[in-house]
C-alpha cells in the first residue's frame, strides 16, 4: 500500500515546481512525489508480476504507469531504442501536464498533486487525469484557449474553452466498459488461473483435448468472491467425479471433447477459432501441455450493453457537473475495452445511438455535443480500429450553441 503525501509535503513540492532543468517524465513524478511514486511501481510490479493471466490483465490495466516508469528509464541513456508512437503520445500528454501545472496558482497545483496522489494509490487509475489533459491539448491545437477551471477555481466543469469570443464548458469523465459486462475480465482470469490449478492432474488421467463450454447466467463480476468460488467448486466437482454437464438457473457448465486437425492444433488458432465461434462477447481460456489442451469458453447471460451504460452515466454526469452559464460538451474517454469491441461498437453506431438518446432528455437541455474516445485514440492508433480526428463526436443540433462557427471544430459531429 502507498503512502500519502503530507499537505506539507504538497505544499512544499508546489513551491518548487517546475524544475525546467529536468527532462518532463522527472517533472511529472516529482510533481507525483518521488516516494509515491516509486512505491506505487514497486506494489504495481509485485502484483503484476505473476506469470497467470490475472498478471497479465493488471499489465495492461497499469500500461501507463509502466510505460512512464520505462521512458523514465530511457531519459539520458545512450542507445535507448527511439520511442513508440503511444510513447510519444504519452510524452506529449505528460508535457501539457507539467506545462499546465507551472502555471497553476499554488492553490491549484495542490489540488492537482492530490489528484494525482489518489490516482497512484489502491484502485485509483492515472488514466483519469490523462484524459483531462489530453483533451485540453487537443482543444489547444484546434484553436481554443483552454482555462483548467476545474482545478484552478473548483469549478463543476473541468476545463473552459473559448475561440474568437465563444465559450464552452468541457467536462472530463471516464467510464469503465467493465461496468457494461456481466461477466468482468478480472473475475474471469481469476477463476481460469484457479481452474488450471486442477487442470493437469486431471489431463493425466484423461490425456487429450478438452472444452468447458460456459453459460453464466447470473454472470461473473469483480468483488463478488462467493460467486467466483461456487462457480470454482463445480468446475472441480466436475473434474473429481467425471460428470460432463451440470447446470442450474445461474450458470450450464458442458466438457466436450475438442477436435482439432492438422494446423489447428496450435494455440493461435485455437483461440480464432472459438472467437469465430463463440462470438467476439465471449471470454476465452486455453491452456495446452503434453498430456493435452485444456480449454474454456465463457459467454453471459445476456449480451454487453457497454451503449447503454454510456447512456445512463451521460444522464449522472449532466446532472451533477453541467452549468447552466454556458453551453457544454461531455468528453467521455471508454476505458477497459480492446479492439474489437470498440470497432464493433463504432461500426454498429451504437455510441451514436445512446448518445443522440441522451440529447433527447431533459437533462441534456445544455449539452452541445458529447465525445467519447479509447486508448486506441489517445496512444496514435491508425485504421478502422481507431476514429478519426482523435475522438467520435455527436452533436446536440437542439442546442441554440450548435449552430456557433466557433465551436465548430470541437462539436462538429465526426460521423
């Protein structure tokens, strides 16, 4: 666990800030707290650090943290290999940061250094404030100027853009896909990394190829440990007695064998292939040894309904943040979603869809337009997995703000 930084501490840190001397990635963990900061990589990599899937998720849950952790690193080092493109976007990121923290009053870098010590601590998530300074820059080099009003002034809205004499509110919220699932992928690389436990001793009585094929009804959520352990508890029961099927009203669990041939032995394939089969919603293990291959397939109850849940926070988040002085705009960065599923989500207008849904309701009365984006976005992603223009953006042509020229390359709609 962490340690938080003393009010003295941030104060002290806020009169010595910025140090120009240093390279941005140092001005940023110095502005995080050395000792925070360090900490928090040093708790990220113990726990990130097994060699099972729940390891691997929290890698790339954590992506941001590391990859700072690494440019950090490489700052001075002769040789270092030349930056990625998503590092060079994360640079970019960091550098609006750091730049926008130098020119806070002391007051406001405070409340930034508090943010950021809450993001570096137990759940806490850096994407957060990311998200609030990437969507400054970008309005910067669209023209507006861009006033940190939510940390300089307290204000509800986040960030107050003007350009050539309009104005408009920004509001910076994240929304985890996650919550749109019944089944969570934490939860699902937990009871896969605890069912492989029992795997191979089971193979070595029945060397072959294997399929658990699941329907999880009342689904699998993070946090609901009873729930993981029961679902556990049959898959081994299972195992122990021999029993192919058992099914009830909350989950049906069938082993089948698997065939395969030729080429498709192959773990890459294997995995294409139940995609194929079971639909890009679908939760996918598979493990192979030489007794055999062990697999499982997980599917909910019901399918995702991430557009949903975008509808409805939309609704919370107007509620609770939007002013009635100025026309604003929701920007909404989708955290917790792969490729797939957010290209499935952007072809199949769904986005789109519980947006202009929202603009209907009374609670959107002063929302101009919203704007959702990915990681895919942020880190420079190109192609048809990616939107345009750096974001989707849907604007609200009821809004007497809509029609404003000047607002234009921040409302426009992008589809």
């Amino acid at each position: 666990m962490t340690q938080a930084l003393s009010p003295e501490t941030l104060q002290q840190t806020a009169q010595d800030f910025p140090v120009s001397a240093l390279p941005v990635v140092d001005q940023f963990v110095l502005l995080a707290g050395g000792d925070l900061w360090t900490a928090r990589i040093a708790d990220l990599s113990a726990r990130a650090s097994a060699a099972n899937r729940v390891g691997g998720l929290l890698k790339q849950r954590h992506a941001l943290e590391f990859a700072i952790e690494r440019m950090r690193g490489r700052d001075g080092a002769g040789g270092a290999p030349a930056p990625s493109v998503a590092e060079q976007r994360l640079h970019a990121i960091l550098a609006e940061l750091v730049l926008a923290a130098g020119s806070f009053s002391a007051a406001g870098r405070a409340r930034l250094q508090s943010r950021l010590q809450d993001a570096l601590q137990e759940e806490g998530r850096l994407v957060d404030l990311l998200h609030l300074f990437r969507t400054a820059a970008l309005q910067q080099a669209r023209g507006f100027t861009v006033i940190y009003a939510g940390l300089e002034q307290e204000a509800r809205y986040d960030l107050l853009l003007s350009r050539d004499g309009a104005e408009v509110e920004c509001i910076c919220e994240t929304m985890s896909a996650e919550a749109g699932r019944d089944v969570h992928r934490f939860a699902w690389a937990e009871l896969c990394d605890r069912v492989e436990g029992q795997m191979k001793p089971w193979l070595n009585a029945r060397p072959g190829r294997y399929l658990l094929k699941m329907t999880l009804a009342a689904g699998l959520r993070d946090k609901e440990a009873a729930m993981q352990t029961q679902l556990h508890d049959r898959v081994v029961a299972m195992l122990q007695s021999g029993a192919r099927l058992d099914q009830d009203q909350d989950a049906v669990l069938r082993i089948e064998p698997l065939v395969l041939s030729g080429n498709n032995a192959s773990v890459e394939n294997l995995m294409g292939r139940l995609r194929r089969e079971f639909g890009p919603e679908a939760h996918f293990s598979v493990s192979a040894c030489a007794e055999g291959i062990w697999a499982m397939a997980a599917r909910a109850g019901r399918r995702n309904d991430v557009a949903a849940l975008l509808r409805s926070e939309l609704s919370r988040w107007a509620l609770a943040r939007v002013s009635a002085e100025r026309p604003a705009i929701l920007s909404i960065f989708v955290e917790d979603i792969d490729r797939p599923e957010w290209r499935g989500l952007m072809d199949s207008l769904e986005l789109e869809g519980a947006a202009r849904h929202f603009m209907t309701a009374d609670e959107a009365g002063n929302v101009v337009a919203v704007t959702c984006y990915s990681r895919m976005e942020m880190f420079g992603l190109s192609g048809p997995d990616a939107a345009a223009e750096g974001e989707l953006r849907f604007r609200n042509p009821a809004h007497p703000a809509a029609k404003i020229s000047a607002l234009a390359p921040a409302i426009l709609s992008s589809l």
